[in-house]
C-alpha cells in the first residue's frame, strides 16, 4: 500500500532541521514527533509545531510570544 505524503508542516519543518545529525519525524498520537537521532525535541500538533523547552529557553520562547502545547479533550 502506498504511504500517503507528509503533511505539508512535516516536509517544512524537516527542511528547517536538516542540518541537525539523523533527524526524522514519526507520526505519533495523530501529529508528529521530530527526532535528532534518538532525541526528541519537537512536536507538531493541529497543524503547529511545538519545539521542547527547558527551563531557560522556556523564557526566551515566552518573550518571543510562543505558547506552550496543551491538551484538552
């Protein structure tokens, strides 16, 4: 059966990352999940992508205007 195309924020996104070592996206829980390897740093979710944070580029990412990812159901 063939795969269907990447979404169209996958195929950018993988672009934009390029330059990091083994990266690749997995479809996971009905978005996408961007690997460096075997390091998760990435997530796109309702057609947004969503980069992880840790406690100093939370900050720089909140000045920016970006908002964390939260789910509600």
């Amino acid at each position: 059966m063939p795969r269907k195309p990447l979404p169209e924020i996958v195929t950018h996104a993988l672009e934009l990352f390029a330059s990091l070592p083994g990266v690749h996206a997995k479809p996971m829980f009905g978005g996408w999940g961007f690997y460096a390897e075997d390091v998760f740093f990435a997530l796109v979710a309702f057609d947004t992508l969503y980069l992880k944070a840790d406690a100093p580029s939370q900050a720089l990412f909140e000045a920016a205007g970006s908002q964390p990812f939260r789910y509600t159901y």
